[in-house]
C-alpha cells in the first residue's frame, strides 16, 4: 500500500479517531504547524487547526480522548519549550462538523508528558521538574499527583488505565499504576 504526503513536513505524528473511518496527522514545517483529520482510505485530508508566521506559535502533543473524539493540543510559542504562557485547544467532534475552542487551562510550560482521559475532561501531564499534574479541562483547575515524581532527564510514557480512574506511567524500567481522585 502506498501512501501520499500528509501534514505539513510529510507529517511526524499520526492518531486514529475514535470513529475508526479517520486519522488526526500532526506535522510541522518551516512554515507552519498543523493537525489534518485524514479520511481513510480515501486520504482526503482537512486542516483542522494551524499556525503560521508572523504568529510564531506552535502546535504540540496531539492527543484524542477515547471516549469523546475531541482533540486537543498543546499551542506554545515554536521558538521556546520553557516559560511563557502554553494554552490547550481542543477540537470538538460533532457528528461531520468540528468546532475549536481554547479552554481555560494555561500552563507556564509544554509537558513532558500527557495524555488525556478516556472522557475527555482531563488532563495528566507530567511538567519538565517531575511533577505528575492532573487538569481538570472544563474548570481550568490543576493539582498535584502524589506518589510520583519523574526524573528529569528520563523519557515518561503517561496514559489513561481502568476506565479514567488511574494513570500508567513509565520512566525508565519502571512502571507506576497511580490511582486518581477526579473528584476533589
């Protein structure tokens, strides 16, 4: 099977829909960051959200939530990883439409890591000093996780477990099953 060019760059980093007849395809270029929704098997593509000069910000992390569909991502400043304001985006999917919206969540850095519940409410992120946060994306509210701390030089995989009521997190040759509280 051969497949085009998708995304600006050829596209870096690819995501199945939860409808299962799609793809989300993030990818970047001199000239501008983007997420397409790529139809399969046509491979008819669509940009759903995008950044160009003279804006000079950047999409990151393109994440789906199982449960819901929506999209979100990370926009931060394309020239720095560290300090000023990252705000989330999230694309909502209703039926064939989208609608982009900025929620209330800013953060003073791009994470480490992140992955969003299977609801699509939350957010796990793990901040570049170690600290595992969860983000509460209708409200904006953000706290701490206790009993993991992160490395700082180590690679964290974060994700989703027991149906949004823990978070599976893997540095190095360990791996943590961390029970969440959503509701406080």
């Amino acid at each position: 099977m051969s497949v085009k060019n998708l995304g600006p760059g050829g596209g870096s980093r690819a995501t199945w829909a939860t409808d299962g007849r799609s793809f989300y395809v993030y990818g970047s270029s001199a000239s501008e960051t983007r997420v397409d929704l790529v139809e399969w098997p046509s491979l008819n593509a669509r940009i759903l959200l995008a950044y160009r000069p003279p804006d000079q910000y950047g999409l990151r992390y393109p994440l789906v939530a199982e449960d819901s569909g929506d999209l979100i991502c990370f926009v931060a400043p394309s020239d720095q990883h560290r300090g000023g304001e990252v705000e989330v985006r999230r694309v909502r999917r209703v039926g064939s439409e989208f609608k982009a919206e900025r929620t209330k969540l800013s953060l003073n850095e791009v994470p480490w890591s992140a992955a969003i519940s299977p609801d699509g409410r939350s957010l796990a992120i793990v901040r570049r000093d170690g600290k595992l946060i969860v983000c509460d994306l209708q409200t904006g509210a953000k706290r701490a996780v206790t009993g993991f701390e992160a490395d700082r030089n180590a690679t964290v995989g974060l994700e989703w477990a027991l149906g949004g009521q823990a978070i599976l997190v893997a540095e190095k040759s360990k791996v943590w099953l961390i029970p969440v509280d959503r509701q406080k």
